[in-house]
C-alpha cells in the first residue's frame, strides 16, 4: 500500500511498533487524553526535534534543587557553618541547573529564561531556608531522601508481545517528613498560582502513584507536598499544597491502572488508537499537543522525519534511547 495515495492516519509506523513494557504517570496520562498520542509516541516511538520550554525548564529547576538538597542535608558541608553550608549547596544547585539547561534557547520574550532559572532557585532558600523548613527529607542510611524512585509489577496485565508482567515506574523529587508523617515531595513551575492551581493535586493521579510506590517499598508514606513556583519577568510567586491518600483513593488507582493497561493491550491488538484528544480538549494542552501536524494531514507520514525524530523516553533511567 502506498500510505501517500492511501494514508492510514498514523496507524502505519515507519519503524517496526513496540509496545512499553514499563508505564508511568506520564505515559498514562498521554494514553488517557489521547490514544492516538500514546500509539505515535509510545507504540511507534516518534517525538519531537524541539524542546519544550516548559519542560526544558522544569527539568533544570528540578536538577538544580536535588543539588542543592544532596549537599545541604547530606555531609558534604556539615561542619561548615550554616550560611556558609546554605551558599555552596545552593551554588552546587545552580552549577547543576546551568549543566541540564545547557545551551538551550527559549522562545523571545519567554519568562522561563536562563537568567529567571537562577533567580528562582535563589528565591526557593530565601521563601524556604532550610533550616528552618519545615519540610525536611528523610534520611535512610545517613543519606538525605532525595529523589526516590520506585519500580512496580501491575498485577493481571502481562506484556502483549513477551509475556512478562508489565512495569509501573515512578519517579518523585524527595521523600520528605512532614508533622509526624513520611510525605512524597515534588517541586512544580508554572506560569500563575492559585485556587486552580492548588485544587488540581487534589485527587491527581500523579501523587497518588508515588504514594503507592513508596508503600509497596515498605513505606508509610500518607500523601503528598506540592510546591509550586510561577516564573514571572519580574517577580517569583511560590505556594505550599498538602494532599492525604487514604487506602480508599489508593484502592481505587490500583483498580484504574488494571483498567488501563487492560485498554492498552486491547488497542494494541485492535490497531485501533482513537483520537479523543478532539473531544476533550486535549489537543491545547500543554501548549498544544506536538503530534496535531499529524493528525491534521491526510498523509502523516511525510511529516514525520521533518518535526520528529525516533526515539522513546524511558522512564526507569529517564533517558531518550
């Protein structure tokens, strides 16, 4: 068949298809808001040749404050006094901010910026300074918690082509002790906060993974600690949200997640990948969702090679490969 003369929407890769054999929050979520966009990015393994800026940014962000965490709360500068101890963990932070961001350049007029990266992580010690934070990471071996992350089999579903038991990966920036209670921790950027802002975590499935993830590792761990900062040209806005998952809305993910993998085996079979980002709005999401160039066309195909390049992001050692 020729796919030009006769284009199959997609549902033809030009690479031989594979299906994940670990999912994740994120890989979920893709599936969830649009199949189509799971089968090009997760079963043919094309994403696109540009970062994101706010990806690209968050990522640096990210880097930056487990730095920073690893020095301050672990013993690389323990007998040093504390402003002394805060300035060289947060200039390791910024050393591994400027390494992640690398040479990237954002968008004219962007807030998420080179310059704005350093300031906000500068702004976090002032808002938080972490002697006096009262969010701290747990210490396991007397290395501070930072960056957990977790490996689970999903019960019911084995992988569509090997047999194997298929995998759920999760990754959280710190687990941390909060009033008693163990807590998963992640840091969020955003544009603005808010009522929105704050109210989205609330039953977010995200957290409610880690939180599984940690307690099939043993962990007690009651919920989440969200903490957000909007990058703006000329100021920093930061807020604090608390969430609780009780064994009922853990209970109910674990139903969900079968569920899930269920359909993604089933349309694996099928060949089938509705696009429901259409009906749900799923399309403008995060800026717009990369792969509507593809489903615009009548032959996806030929663009491809020109606005992706072949490749899966793997989330047990979260790299491209």
């Amino acid at each position: 068949m020729n796919s030009t003369t006769n284009p199959t929407f997609g549902t033809s890769a030009a690479h031989a298809p594979e299906f994940p054999a670990v999912l994740s929050s994120s890989i979920r979520e893709a599936f969830s808001l649009c199949p189509r966009k799971f089968e090009w990015e997760q079963i043919n393994g094309w994403i696109g040749k540009e970062d994101n800026e706010h990806l690209k940014f968050g990522s640096a962000y990210a880097a930056g404050l487990e730095s920073y965490r690893r020095s301050y709360y672990g013993g690389k500068y323990r007998e040093m006094s504390l402003a002394d101890r805060l300035s060289n963990s947060l200039a390791d932070g910024i050393y591994a901010a400027i390494i992640d961001y690398g040479d990237y350049e954002p968008p004219e007029g962007s807030a998420k910026n080179y310059e704005r990266l350093i300031g906000a992580l500068v702004e976090y010690t002032l808002q938080y300074p972490p002697a006096t934070d009262s969010c701290k990471p747990s210490m396991f071996q007397g290395e501070p918690r930072v960056e957990f992350s977790f490996t689970i089999e999903i019960p019911q579903v084995p992988h569509p082509i090997t047999g194997d038991p298929l995998l759920f990966s999760g990754r959280c920036d710190m687990l941390s002790e909060y009033n008693k209670g163990l807590f998963i921790f992640d840091d969020k950027t955003t544009g603005s906060l808010g009522p929105s802002w704050a109210n989205q975590w609330r039953l977010r499935s995200q957290f409610t993974a880690y939180t599984v993830g940690a307690q099939e590792h043993g962990l007690a761990v009651v919920g989440a600690i969200i903490r957000g900062i909007a990058i703006l040209k000329t100021k920093y806005n930061l807020a604090e949200v608390i969430v609780h998952r009780p064994p009922h809305i853990v209970d109910a993910w674990k139903e969900r997640l079968i569920h899930d993998a269920q359909r993604m085996v089933e349309m694996w079979h099928s060949g089938y990948w509705p696009q429901y980002g259409q009906e749900n709005g799923g399309c403008g999401q995060y800026g717009g969702c990369p792969y509507q160039v593809l489903c615009e066309s009548i032959a996806p195909e030929g663009y491809l090679k020109v606005y992706f390049q072949h490749a899966r992001w793997d989330p047990v050692i979260r790299e491209i490969r």
